[in-house]
C-alpha cells in the first residue's frame, strides 16, 4: 500500500529553486511605489489645478463670460434703437430710475442710475428730458448706432447703441 502525503513534495519543490515565495515582497514594494507614485502625480496635477482656478486669468475669464451670459440674457429694451430711447425716456419722465437703467448695457447700469439722481437731486430733469428728447440718429450699420443730443446747433452729448445676441438694443453711456 502506498502512502500519500500532502504538502510534502510541494516542500521539496519549493526547496528545489521555484521562487514564488520571495516574490510576494517584491511585488508589494512595487504596488506601493506605483501607489505613492500615483498620489504624488495626483497632487501636481491637483496643485496645478488650484494655481490655475486662483490665477488672474481664470478669475478674468469667468467674470468675461459672467458678462457674456448677462449681456445674451438681456431682454430689457425695443428691437430698434429708437423703441430703447423711447422705453429710456418714459422711465426717466416717471423718474424710475431703475428701469431707465435696464435700457444701458450691464456694466454701466449703475453709472447711470446715479447719474439720473444727480441730474433730479440738482433740479436739471426737465431740461434732461427736453433736450434728450430731441436726439438726433447720426450713423450706424448692423449692430451699433450713435445719437448726438444737440442744444443750440451743437453737440452736448453722445450715446451709442449695440444690439445683443437676442436682437434687443442697449444704450451704451
């Protein structure tokens, strides 16, 4: 009768030269290089990519597109240039300041509004009105046009005009 044992001659391989055993470190210091290496690569990639998102240029160009978005979502204003400064002058008469400056593009609404405060807190509004009530339409093509407000024959004043991405006209201080 033959006796068979186990485990046995797997221990006589193993003592023979088959070295599996001795790669099982080997392997895990390279999985933990690879490991280390990956984390360091990440965090360059990650410390670049928080440079980037705090840098003037990043900040820039959102602001410029924050912008862009406001000037396309803009519907305030007439689908001519005339219709805007008729809508602009009505709110000015009404002396809702607000409104008035919904007509002007984004970035100079505020301007304007304290602009049509100082001009009612220094008793100028009826003569604002009747002078830019007889603006004049100077030159324009596709999507910008210029007024001139004329008192006495000569020029007082400026205002262009742009049409935005939705066909709507903004006054341009």
């Amino acid at each position: 009768m033959e006796t068979i044992s186990f485990g046995e001659e797997n221990r006589e391989e193993n003592k023979g030269g088959n070295n599996s055993a001795p790669k099982a470190p080997r392997n895990r210091k390279l999985i933990w290089a690879g490991i280390i290496l990956a984390v360091l690569i990440l965090s360059v990639i990650g410390w670049q990519y928080w440079q980037y998102i705090h840098s003037t240029y990043y900040q820039q160009m959102k602001a410029a597109e924050t912008l862009e978005k406001l000037y396309a979502d803009d519907t305030m204003g007439g689908k001519t240039p005339e219709e805007t400064l008729a809508l602009f002058l009505e709110a000015v008469k009404k002396e809702d300041f607000d409104l008035a400056s919904q007509y002007a593009i984004y970035s100079a609404r505020e301007d304007v509004k304290k602009w049509l405060i100082d001009i009612k807190e220094n008793g100028q509004m009826e003569e604002f009105i009747r002078v830019y009530s007889q603006i004049v339409k100077e030159k324009g093509t596709g999507t910008d046009v210029a007024f001139n407000v004329y008192e006495n024959n000569k020029v007082v004043d400026s205002i262009g005009m742009n049409k935005n991405s939705k066909g709507i006209w903004k006054i341009i201080f």
